[in-house]
C-alpha cells in the first residue's frame, strides 16, 4: 500500500518560513520523481517543484529563488523548504510522486496560509 504523507504546514506571516516533509511508503522512493502541487481556493492545482531520482530539479517561475525542494533517500522523504512567503502562496500543498511520465500517487494535503 502507497502511502504518501505531508507535513508542516500551517500559518505563518509574510516573510517567513516553512518547511514541508512527505513521507513514503509502499514505493522503491530512490527512482521516483517527487513533485510538490498546490492548489488555492477556486483555482487549478499547480507543479511547485519536482526533483528526479537523479536529483535535477525544476520551480515554478512564481517560487524560483524562494523554494528549495530537496530529497533524502534513506528516509523516502522529499522537503519543500519555502522562504519568503507571500499571501499569494496560500494553499493546500501535496505531495506526489511519479516512476514514469505521470504522478501515480498523492498525498492527503497540508495547508499553507500565509497572512499578517
């Protein structure tokens, strides 16, 4: 059973940090490609970031230098580090992992809301 498990999040001001953690069962985590989505009120899910098993990395032009995915395989765990976060980055945040061309699984959702 696959399981893909979120955390981290939560409210934080404008300016600040937050880390998000997913972990992974139930996959072989080394060879898959991790993406983190999010999806705010009323709008489509969107790729914030993903990292192949290889360790190359892609952004979404809104978070490029303010977002750091990164992976450890000995804990089949991906992290979203977020710095200077913006209200415009309010949203649920999933995680979802992917062995071919598409995410195959995901997980439950945390959500970020950033506000004064």
């Amino acid at each position: 059973q696959v399981q893909l498990v979120e955390s981290g999040g939560g409210l934080v001001q404008p300016g600040g940090s937050l880390r998000l953690s997913c972990a992974a069962s139930g996959i072989i985590f080394s060879i898959n490609t991790m993406g983190w989505y999010r999806q705010a009120p009323g709008k489509e899910r969107e790729l914030v970031a993903a990292i192949t098993s290889g360790g190359s990395t892609k952004y979404a032009d809104s978070v490029k230098g303010r977002f750091t995915i990164s992976r450890d395989n000995a804990k089949n765990t991906v992290y979203l580090q977020m710095n200077s976060l913006k209200p415009e980055d309010t949203a649920v945040y999933y995680c979802a992992s992917a062995y071919g061309a598409t995410y195959d699984y995901w997980g439950q959702g945390t959500q970020v809301t950033v506000s004064s």
